[in-house]
C-alpha cells in the first residue's frame, strides 16, 4: 500500500478531478461541496483537509496548471 503522501496526493487529485467535471458543466456558482464530494467518493469533511471551498479547488488548479507565473518577467519594459 502506498505511503500516507501518496494517498493524501490521490485523495487531493480524485476532488479535484470530480470538480473539473462538474465544472465543465455547469458555472462555478452552482457548484456544491457536496456535489463534488458524492462524485469523488469522499465526505465533506475530507474535501475541508485539502481546500477552504470551490473557488480555493479552482485556484489550485489554476495554480498547478500555471507554476510560477507570478515569478516571470513582465511582457513591458
């Protein structure tokens, strides 16, 4: 079996997952933290370990998706 930080990793994964795919559905306003819990398999309570509320899963992503970003040089001189 894997090691606690592999599964906490997969855990945080499999939420972030459900939300995509209720996310590429319907607008961000609409979205639950039970909805997205019952389609990953989790309870609420595991969704608060890993994220504040939708917007805080969103950001994450975002942020995965977007390393360092803030960390570039600016495009204007």
């Amino acid at each position: 079996m894997g090691s606690y930080k592999e599964i906490s990793a997969q855990t945080r994964q499999n939420i972030m997952d459900a939300f995509w795919e209720i996310y590429c559905q319907k607008r961000i306003e609409k979205i639950t933290v039970r909805e997205i819990t019952a389609k990953a398999g989790y309870n609420r309570g595991t969704f608060y370990e890993y994220f504040t509320d939708v917007y805080d899963v969103l950001d994450q992503i975002e942020q995965s998706l977007l390393p360092g970003l803030e960390d570039m040089p600016p495009l204007l001189p």
